[in-house]
C-alpha cells in the first residue's frame, strides 16, 4: 500500500488528483481540507480515500495526521486561493506560510519520499518575456499570494539542500475543470452564456491568460510522481495565449449564446496583462497533445448539464 497526503484535497486541482490516484487499488489517499474555499462534494467517494477536516497552517490539527499515517508521498495544495479572495484577505494568505512550514518540518521527520508542492503562475508578475520560462523569467510580483507562493519555493529548496527532502513544485497556470468554483472566469463565463446572462469583463479585455483543461494537469502530476523529476520546477499549463475578451467570445460561440459582453472597471492590482507558459518541460513528460479549449468546454457543458 503506498499512502498519499493531499492538502487543499477538497479544491479543484487536489480533488481532481484524489480521484485519479484513487482508481490505483492499493493507493490510500488521505485528503486534509479545512473546507475554506474548498467542498466536500467534490472529492471521490472511494474506499481508498480518508477525509479529515483539519487546519494545514494549524500545527495540532497537522500533527495527528502525519502521526497516524505513513506516508509516502505528500502534495501540499492546500491554499487560500482566487484573485478577488487574496486581496481582499492578505493576513489569510500570508498565514499560509505556516502550512508549507509544517508539511515541510513534518514530512522530514517521517520519512516522506517526496512533498509536491502548488505554486502558481502568479509568481512571475507582469512578465519579462513570453513565453514564461521556469529558469530565465524572474519572479518579480509583489502581491501576497505570490509572495507566499515564491516563499513556498524557497522553503522547498531550503529543505531539499539541508535536509535531502526531495520536492517537485507545479507552477499552475490558470487550470479549469467542471468542479473548479464559479468565482473563477471560466465557469464563471460559461455558466454565464449557458443561461443567456450577460458576461462580465473587468477592464478592456485585452488582457491574456492561457487555460489549462484539468486532465492535463493532473496526468502531468501523475506522471511527475512515476517519473524522475525530483527538484524540479515545472510550468503545467497551456501555451494558448488568448485575450479574456477572446474567451468570452470562444465560450458565447461555443454555448450559441445570446449573452452579451459588458466592461467593467478595471481591477486596482492583480490583473497582469499577459500571462503564457512555456510548457516544453510539460510535453515532454505528457507525450501528447494537450486539450484543446474547445474540447475542455464542452466536456464542461455537458457537466453542467447533467449536474
């Protein structure tokens, strides 16, 4: 029996990696989720799988946890998350830093093979160059959530260099699925056009991001934990740089749509005006091509449909 963590397990991307380890017969996974942000309908109902409603940044709700498994892999996803939420909450967000700490202390002093860790495209700020690359584009935002997410990685390192705790860290680019929450723009657009109501941009629109469908996220996780990418830092995204205007346009002409588009103002900070992965380390591992948007939204459509 190999015996997995999953932080953050009741989120979109940890949900998703619970459910694809869980078809694996002699996988225990063990989801910790303090069911902030997060829900319990989302994560598989399997034998296999254990929830503990636990805090990760609280150290006593952590500890009994590792106590009583040993495990071998631990994915520490567990985060305050989404644009509008990390503003407006920042002590939330820095607070996190307490989590990475005690997954780190904790899955050192048992034994843990190897910690996966969530960071996040936020990481590189507005960029120097596109496509971002993992080695030659600086991290440069100063928002909290990427602070935190770059404080992570350093964390990582630090471990790796003076423990030998070996790591993988997942630079996640903007990643849709049908159980991610409707506060993030692609089931927020999609719901929107499926019921005719008018989508809702902030600023002009022109603004880019590249969406990743979640099966390809998580198959480049699953492949990450077979393969030999410890102490890696990897994109896991996709390199189809479009407008959020041109989303909206994709999604009404997917859904045949009488939505309209209306402008808002503009968001005061946190809305980088390019974002695009170089995703050459991720193809490599896949060995595939990778969903295309079109493909992603409609298995979201008929999702929806049936939910």
């Amino acid at each position: 029996m190999t015996n997995f963590l999953i932080t953050g397990g009741a989120g979109n991307i940890g949900s998703a990696l619970a459910a694809k380890l869980a078809e694996t017969e002699n996988y225990k996974i063990v989801i910790v989720d303090n069911l902030s942000t997060g829900h319990i309908h989302k994560m598989p109902k399997s034998d296999n799988v254990i929830f503990i409603n636990a805090d990760v940044n609280i150290y006593k709700d952590i500890l009994p946890v590792f106590g009583r498994f040993d495990f071998d892999y631990v994915f520490h996803f567990a985060a305050v998350v989404g644009v509008q939420r990390t503003l407006e909450h920042p002590i939330g967000v820095l607070e996190d830093i307490e989590g990475i700490k005690n997954v780190l202390a904790l899955s050192k002093s048992s034994g843990v093979k190897r910690v996966f860790f969530s960071s996040s495209s936020e990481v590189y700020g507005e960029p120097f160059e596109i496509p971002q690359n993992e080695n030659t584009t600086p991290l440069n935002s100063r928002l909290p959530y990427a602070i935190v997410k770059n404080v992570g990685e350093a964390f990582f390192r630090s471990y790796e260099k003076e423990y030998g705790l070996p790591y993988t860290i997942f630079r996640f680019f903007n990643t849709y699925g049908p159980h991610q929450s409707q506060d993030f723009v692609v089931p927020k657009f999609l719901k929107a056009a499926m019921a005719d109501k008018p989508i809702e941009i902030h600023g002009d629109g022109l603004q880019t991001r590249s969406f990743c469908y979640i099966e390809d996220t998580i198959a480049t996780c699953i492949k990450t934990l077979h393969r030999h990418y410890e102490n890696s830092v990897l994109n896991v995204g996709n390199d189809r740089e479009m407008s959020v205007l041109e989303l909206a346009q994709e999604i009404i002409k997917v859904t045949g749509s009488n939505s309209e588009i209306i402008h808002l103002p503009a968001l005061i900070e946190g809305d980088m005006r390019r974002r695009c992965p170089d995703v050459t380390k991720m193809k490599a591992i896949l060995h595939r091509e990778l969903t295309s948007l079109d493909e992603g939204l409609n298995k979201m459509i008929q999702y929806y449909k049936l939910d």
